[in-house]
C-alpha cells in the first residue's frame, strides 16, 4: 500500500515535472523565434522604407527630366527644380547603400539578394551618363523614361521579394500591401511623365496614348487588388488618405488628354496635380510602415519580457514541487472538480475572440473580457442570463430553431449573427458554438466564440456601394442599372406584367459645359437626378449611364398593353416637364431640355440589350423630330434598328477586308473640253450586293465613327495620285468633308502630317464641304479652313443654293470654288431656275469664286452652261464617276 502510495506520488510529482519542463522549453523556443521573426521583420520594414524612398525620388526625378526634355523651360523652372532633385535623390541612394552596408550580414542571411542589390548598385551607377544626355538633350523621351522605369522594375521587384519573405516570416505582417501600392505610384508616374510629353507634342502619339491607357489600366488593376486583399488596417490608413477628389481631377485631365482639349497651359499643372496625387500614396505606403515597425517594436519588446519571465519561471519550478506536495491531499479530494474546470478552461484561457460558456440549458456561466469589449456588459451582469440578452430582432424564430437543431445533431455550429450591444447598437458578428460532452456523450455545456466584424461589413458596404453608384449623383450606375433591369425582365415575364424603359439624353448639354464651365454642367446633372427620381415611385429606379445619359426603370404594375402606355406616357411627361424648368446653378439661369425613348417589355425581347438598344434608337428619334419629346420603340423602328444593325456588321468586314474605294468624277474644262480633274466618291465594294453608293451606308458610318478614317483614307489615295499622275491635269482631285472634322484641329494636323508625307503640290488638292454644314461650328471651322488653305489646299463649297448660306457668310468664308447643286441644272428649264443659276454665278464673280456646276447629263445643259460662260462642270454628259485604273486610262491617253 506504501509503494503503491509511492508509486502515486512518484507519477504524480513525475508528469508535472515532465510537462512543466516541456512547457517552458517550449515557450522559451516560440518566445525566441517570436523575438528573432520580430527583428527580422523590423529590418525588412526599414529596408523597404529605404527602397521606398528610393523608388520615390527616382520617379520625381523622371518625371522632371521627362519635363526639361520635351519642353522649353523659358524660366529655368524645371531646370532649378530638377538639380534640386537629383541631390535628393543622391542622398537617398547612398542612404539605401549605407543602411545594406550596415545590414549586409542579415539582408543576405535571410533573404539571398545578394544578385539584386549588385545589379540595382551597377544600374545607378549609370545616373550620371543619363544625366549628362539629359541635360544637353540627347536623350529621347521614350530612352529617358525606359532608364528610369527600369530601375524602379528592379527596386519594386527587390520590395515583392521582401514582401514574400516577410509573410511566410510572420502572417500578421503584409507587406504585398506596400508592394501593390507602389506599383500603382509606379504607373501613375509613368502616366505623369506621359501625359504632359504628350501635352506639349505637336503631334501627340496614337503609341504613346496606348502606353498612357495601360498606365491607367495597371494603376486601376492594383488598386482593385489592394481594395479586395488589404488588411483592415491598411484598409484605414488609405480610406484616411486618399483624397478621392484629387483622383477626380486626375481622371478628368485624362478625358480631356484624349479630347485633345488641353493646351500647353496645361502641362505644368497636371504634373503639379499628378504629382500631388503620387505624394498621397507615398504617404499611404509611409503609414503602413510606420505601423509595421511599430508593431514589430512591440512584438519585439514582448517576446523580450517572456524570455526573463521563463527564466524567472524555472525558479519556481521547485517551488512549485514543495507546494505541490502540501496541496496534493487536497487536490486528490478535489480532483473531480478540478477535471471539469480544467476541461472547460482548456477552451477559454488564451483566447482572443468573445466567449461565453453556458450550461446544458443555456444558461451563462463564464465570459472573458474580450465579450465584456464587445458587448459592453459586464460578467456580473449576464452570469445567470440567456444569451437571448443579445438579440438584435433582425433573425426570424426559425433561424435560431436551425441553430439549435444543428448544434444538438452536429454539434457544432458556425457563421453571421447580428447582435446588440447593452447600447442598443446593433453589430455583425462571426460566431461559432461548440457543445461540450461528458464520457457518455451528453452535452453538459456550450461554448461560444465570435468576432466582432461590423467594421469590415461597414467597408464592404461602402467598396459595394462605390462600385455601383454614380459618384457625382449618387444614382445607381450602369452596372446597378444592368443588374436589376435583367431581374425586372424575369419577374415581367413571370408576372406576366408590362414595364417600360426610359433612356433619357440631355439635349445640347455639352453647350453647358463650353459656356459655363464644368462645375456648373456638374451641378446641372445633380439637378436633373433630383428632377428625374421625383417623378418614379421607390420601386422604379433612376440611373446615370453616361456624362449626359440617363435611364429610368418604370414598373407600370399593369398587364394591359394600353394601360401600361398610358401610365408610361404620364411619368415620361412629368419627367421632360420637370427637367425643361429654369434651374438657378450658382449665379445663372439655365433652362435646358432632353429627349426621351421609350421602350416597352417584355413583350417578344430576348434579352436586355434590345431594351437598351430599342430605347436609345426612339430616343435618336426623338431629336430627329425636333427635341424635348419622347417616342415610343415601335415595329418601323425595330425594323430600322436591324437594317442598321447589319449594315454595322458587314461596314466592319468592309473596313478589315478593303472593301471602301473611292471612284473618280471627272470635272471638265468647258472651254479647253478637257478633264480638269477629279472628286472623289466613296463606294463600297460589298461582295455579294455589288457597288453600293453612300446613301445607303454613310449614315450609318457615320454612328460608327468612320467619317474620319474614310476622309484620310480618301487623302492618300488623293496624294499617291497626285504624286504619280499631277502633271496630267491642270486642276484638283476634291476630297469630301464635314463641319465635325474640320472642327477638330487634332484631325487637320493629321490630314496636314499625310500630305507632308507624299511632297505633293497641295494646290492639286481640294476639300468640299456642304453648304448646309457650315453653320456648325462656324468658328472654328474657318478657322481650320484657313489653316489648310495657308498650305496651298484648295476649298470648295458643295451643293450651294440648298443651304443657309448668306452674303455675309461668303464674306467670310475662305473659300476657292462653289459647286452648284445638281437640282437647279437638272430643273433649268423652269424660268426660275434659270434666274437663279445665273444670279449664283454673277454672285460668285463678284466674290471671285470659282463655279462648278454638277449634275451636267444632256446637250442643252452644257449649251445653256456655255452661254453663261461657265467653265467648269461634272455629270454623266462626260463620265459617271469610274474606278482610279480607267480614270487613269482616260487622263493618260
């Protein structure tokens, strides 16, 4: 019995030695690996602060040499500011070589990059060479920004490497976070140095904008990654960071980049606003790092203190013994209960999340003090409670009763409950129970664990709402719109009920914003939205798709076709109502209408997009019959929509398969009877229906945005032809034109850049515009015209007589020849068109204009023309307008 005894308090003393012993070993080892991770993950914070700096400075100082090499610094801005950098930036390298020099030991234990510092040393150490080319200007743009772009290549790839290292290192700590956004600084400095090279070129770069667009697309690209994977944290410091205004203006500097609105005025003050926007997610990464080396610090510091704490353990492990040995009566006699605590303990003790024990009936026994946090209930206030005590109401009965079935079946249940706190405030919490079993498998207690997580659903709902709504309105955007119109069509179709589709287009907006300024086109919009969601009840929804577009969802709750049109027409009318009212933004009083297409579905739809397609076709109908109405989709228009469709569609086989041609229209010298030369008609070559003549496709081309392509196109089958065949005729080859491109002086430079290509005589080319076009953009047309004519191009007026052109408008225009319309030649012999031929040409005289006269099919015509000594013509009495090989043909012989 003694031994036995023994035995007893041998085993007895022997397991708490063995475990105490292995605890504290343990918890040394984790303490010291704690400490040492912490170290090293404070060095990899302060290296990456060095290669962050690095990377900054090295993007200021591209961006500014970008600067001094495209432009004229007539004011030594840009020189001063540049040197100034360069010292920064020098200073920040030997920084980043000091701080390596000092660390090398750890730097290359840990991470193995020795190869990488060795090459990034060896690239800077080409900085004075790129200098020195930069300041004499021997260096283009694109090498300039390739040297630069390089090292910051290498620099963010050294920073990903650390990033990697350091999470699998230690998990709280994220540096992918700064990574990411510097790879968004990165481009946006690129785009920086891009835009304002592109803002001072004479003529901008298709190639360079393409490289501006994927700047965009990469800075979007790791901004959306940063958004969906960031830590809380770094969540916080870029939402308290980032000035989302500033990132507006950068965004409206890159619509009118590719507007070409923006002048040379412009270029310094983007690159200050780019710059101040680079500042920012500077400052974002900055923060991050700070916290990180903060933490590390404190990680640091407490695995410290849990070293001298083990130590100072070990000497009350004998202590420990003795006392054991005098309680150990005792705790023979409460060995029972103990077990039971210590099994519940073993769940409780440590834990960082919000815990609550209950009995087997539910009832509270334990909470830690993380719960007392969260809940804001003290223990003393809930021991004996349900947890009922926090219920928020916002779960139904048979959401708890499915808790508790799976708790009692499983076991264990797990996921999102919303509480309230003893404040009344209401939360999300993530929650998991676990029922706690005795030998025989009857559950004797509950166990609860949960997190409050309402901040991270509060910036879920807000990234949610962001990305679905309009940031100037506030209106669900086109995204939202999409979305709940394609469950709209499903419950109509179910239902059987009728809806309708309104796309509303704010009539001669951009009007607004030439004379008043943006800001005020702005607030205008906010305006109409106010104006619009007063007409639609709460289950209608309102969007802006677009600068001046926007959509109403409109449930009729009618199964009538009649009622529905009825109801429809009502809110439609309300709505052109409300928006054609005076409005008083800031200091004026604007009155503006819209035009409105409506469609109705979903009768006989298939998918959404012809809801959308339908309506925007009525609403262009709309503005066809005069503006501030609506129309309804109807057959006529669908048929409509699907002839142009399918001219769309084989236009865009046409373009890829050079099937657009331009023919020759001979102009004859009356007196000379020879050719003096040509216009240029465009015809379509279509491989199954044959010629095909503009009216039946231009329209369309037009939508399509072709005109200008098909203009240039024109151009250098003009100029080769000059350059071949010049000498063959004394006159010109006439080119087509319209008021939208000869408004555009981006369009002119490039039609002038072609020209300069071929070193033709530019007084054999001639470009002809519509009498009835000349009241668009009059200005700024003349304007244009002037700068082609100073080149030598020629200028005609077509079809004169059918439009609004005035004697005052002749006086102004700067023109060569007037083409007189084909009507009056075709109808002279009524008495009045023969006045009326006659006075156009006496008044052309007078300005000394040249005059064409064009559809010239019969003798007597060309008689009558010889009489009033007109001297040039076209028309089917010499040539139809033929191919360029018989044109060619016909001159040559």
């Amino acid at each position: 019995m003694k031994n036995s005894f023994k035995l007893q308090i041998f085993i007895i003393f022997f397991i708490p030695t063995v475990v105490l012993i292995h605890f504290t070993a343990t918890y040394v080892s984790s303490k010291y690996e704690t400490m040492q991770n912490s170290a090293y993950s404070y060095i990899n914070a302060k290296f990456t602060k060095k290669l962050e700096e690095l990377i900054h400075n090295v993007q200021i100082e591209r961006g500014l040499s970008a600067g001094y090499i495209t432009t004229v610094d007539l004011k030594g801005n840009i020189e001063k500011r540049l040197l100034l950098q360069r010292k920064i930036t020098d200073h920040s390298f030997r920084d980043f070589t000091t701080f390596i020099a000092i660390n090398s030991e750890k730097i290359n234990n840990f991470y193995k990059i020795e190869y990488y510092i060795k090459e990034i040393v060896q690239v800077l150490s080409q900085f004075e060479t790129i200098r020195e080319k930069v300041d004499k200007k021997k260096i283009s743009f694109e090498d300039e920004i390739h040297f630069y772009t390089q090292i910051n290549k290498k620099l963010l790839h050294v920073i990903y490497i650390l990033a990697i290292k350091s999470k699998r290192n230690d998990p709280l700590i994220d540096l992918l976070d700064v990574y990411k956004i510097q790879e968004m600084k990165e481009y946006a400095g690129i785009e920086r140095a891009s835009i304002f090279k592109q803002i001072l070129s004479t003529h901008p770069s298709q190639k360079l904008d393409e490289q501006i667009r994927q700047s965009i697309l990469r800075q979007k690209q790791y901004k959306e990654e940063f958004l969906a994977t960031a830590t809380l944290l770094d969540l916080k410091i870029y939402s308290k960071t980032m000035d989302e205004k500033l990132f507006i203006k950068i965004k409206n500097y890159r619509k009118k980049l590719f507007q070409r609105i923006l002048d040379k005025q412009d270029s310094l003050k983007w690159f200050d606003i780019s710059t101040k926007y680079i500042n920012q997610l500077k400052i974002i990464t900055d923060q991050m790092l700070q916290q990180y080396q903060k933490q590390m610090q404190t990680a640091y510091t407490k695995s410290k203190n849990a070293l001298y704490i083990a130590a100072f353990l070990w000497v009350l492990l004998f202590i420990s013994f003795v006392v054991l040995a005098i309680l150990l009566l005792r705790l023979i006699n409460r060995q029972t209960k103990m077990m039971e605590d210590l099994r519940i303990a073993s769940y409780v003790f440590n834990a960082k999340e919000a815990i609550t024990i209950t009995d087997s009936h539910g009832k509270i026994l334990r909470v830690n003090g993380a719960f007392t946090k969260i809940t804001g209930y003290t223990e003393k206030e809930v021991i004996g409670q349900n947890p009922s005590v926090l219920k928020s109401g916002k779960h139904d009965e048979s959401f708890y009763e499915q808790m508790w079935k799976d708790l009692h079946i499983q076991g264990y249940w797990h996921g999102e409950i919303y509480n309230k706190r003893k404040n009344g405030d209401i939360y999300a919490e993530q929650l998991s129970i676990t029922a706690i079993t005795d030998t025989d498998g009857n559950v004797t207690h509950f166990i609860a664990q949960f997190l409050d997580v309402s901040e991270l659903k509060q910036a879920q709902d807000e990234a949610l709402y962001q990305a679905n709504h309009d940031f100037l309105t506030q209106l669900p955007n086109r995204k939202l719109m999409m979305n709940r119109l394609k469950k709209e069509f499903e419950r109509t179709k179910e239902e059987q009920s009728i809806d309708a589709f309104f796309f509303i287009d704010i009539d001669g907006f951009k009007k607004i914003n030439d004379l008043y300024g943006h800001k005020v086109g702005d607030d205008l919009l906010v305006e109409i939205a106010s104006d619009i969601k007063k007409c639609i009840k709460e289950d209608d929804l309102v969007s802006r798709i677009s600068g001046d577009e926007f959509c109403v969802i409109l449930q009729t709750n009618q199964t009538d076709k009649e009622e529905a049109l009825r109801v429809s027409t009502e809110v439609a009318t309300q709505i052109l109502k409300n928006i054609s009212l005076i409005k008083k933004i800031g200091r004026f009083n604007i009155q503006i209408s819209a035009s409105m297409g409506i469609r109705m579905f979903p009768e006989n739809i298939t998918d959404i997009n012809e809801i959308i397609n339908g309506s925007d076709a009525a609403m262009y109908k709309a503005k066809e019959q005069g503006k501030n109405q609506f129309v309804f989709f109807d057959k006529r228009l669908e048929s409509k929509m699907k002839e142009i469709l399918i001219i769309e569609n084989e236009l865009k086989d046409a373009v890829t398969y050079d099937e657009i041609k331009f023919y020759f229209q001979p102009k004859i010298d009356i007196p000379n009877n020879k050719i003096y030369g040509a216009e240029l008609l465009i015809r379509w070559e279509h491989p199954e229906k044959g010629i095909l003549y503009p009216g039946y496709f231009l329209d369309v081309a037009k939508d399509m945005q072709l005109l200008p392509k098909f203009t240039k196109q024109a151009l250098h089958v003009s100029c080769d032809f000059i350059k071949r065949y010049g000498d063959r005729f004394e006159g010109t080859l006439s080119i087509n034109t319209n008021s939208s491109e000869l408004s555009d002086s981006m369009h002119i430079d490039e039609l002038l850049s072609i020209i300069k290509e071929y070193g033709i005589d530019e007084r054999k080319l001639e470009f002809e515009i519509l009498e009835s076009e000349l009241i668009h953009d009059f200005d700024a047309v003349i304007k244009n015209i002037k700068k082609l004519k100073n080149h030598g191009i020629q200028f005609s007026i077509d079809d004169f007589g059918t439009g609004y052109s005035s004697i005052s408008y002749l006086e102004k225009l700067p023109v060569d020849t007037l083409k007189i319309d084909r009507y009056f030649i075709q109808n002279i012999n009524e008495s009045t068109n023969k006045d009326l031929v006659k006075m156009i040409i006496n008044i052309a005289r007078s300005f000394e204009f040249k005059v064409v006269i064009e559809g010239v099919e019969k003798e007597e015509q060309l008689d009558l023309l010889k009489e009033y000594r007109v001297r040039y013509y076209q028309g089917f009495l010499f040539s139809k307008a033929i191919d360029e090989k018989s044109f060619t043909k016909m001159i040559t012989q």
